[in-house]
C-alpha cells in the first residue's frame, strides 16, 4: 500500500511518531496501535531493530510507545500463560499418578491451553501414565 517491503520498519517508526503526535487517549491509541499491528505485522528481528533505533525517541515519548499493547508482548503473556499451564499439568500427574517419562513431559509441552486445563481439572480421573499417554495421542 505505498511502500516496499524493505521500507516497513521506516514505516512502523513513522507510525509511532504520528501516534506520538495525535495526543490522544491511551484508550484510542491502543485502538489504533492494534489496527496498525494487524495491518503490518513484523518480525522478531524487525522488532528488535525498531527497539534498537528508539533512542531516537525522547523519554517521554519511549514510555508512550511501551504503554501501547503490543503483539510481541501479548504473544509472550500468552505464551508464558501456556507454559505455566503445562508446568502445572506435569507437577499434577507426579502427584497423583507417578513420575512423569520425559516423552510425555514433551507432549503435555506442545498441548493447547484448553487441552492443559482439561487435563487438570480432571486429574482426579487419571490412574495411569498410560492414560495421560493415550490421551495426549488423541490430542494431536
């Protein structure tokens, strides 16, 4: 849309400006932020150059830009949300079923979140490794 690939971080920078300068609510900033986000995702790496060039920003204007949610970080808090979810999910079956072998530890670590969940509510229900094994084969 008006611009080449190898143009996206000047682009994501000048967005940042712009947002900078509408001096608006934080609630319609994140609005715009979250659009913006959408309509051009970046890379890791694409990240981490835009966080490097940031000294460019004057303080005020970096603490801005952190307040703003952002898919990095909501990726991360989801992410970490998962981890804790399979962490608990582990330290349940040792509990109540027996040590866990470390190819279902590798299972229960690639399970969707509501997979987790379900799994530890229904804990109780689980005598064997075998059944948490044939569970998560039922999963994938």
């Amino acid at each position: 849309m008006g611009y080449q690939k190898s143009e996206e971080l000047d682009v994501k920078r000048a967005f940042l400006r712009m947002l900078i300068s509408l001096n608006t609510t934080p609630a319609k900033a994140e609005l715009v932020n979250g659009f913006f986000e959408a309509y051009l995702p970046i890379t890791v790496q694409e990240k981490e150059k835009i966080m490097k060039d940031m000294e460019e920003f004057t303080p005020e204007e970096l603490a801005f830009i952190r307040s703003l949610p952002n898919s990095w970080r909501d990726r991360g808090l989801k992410e970490g949300r998962k981890a804790g979810k399979a962490d608990t999910t582990v330290r349940l079956i040792k509990k109540f079923v027996g040590p866990v072998p470390e190819d279902i530890k590798q299972r229960i670590y690639m399970q969707s979140i509501p997979v987790l969940e379900n799994i530890i509510d229904h804990i109780d229900q689980i005598e064997t490794m075998e059944e948490v094994k044939e569970y998560l084969i039922n999963r994938e």
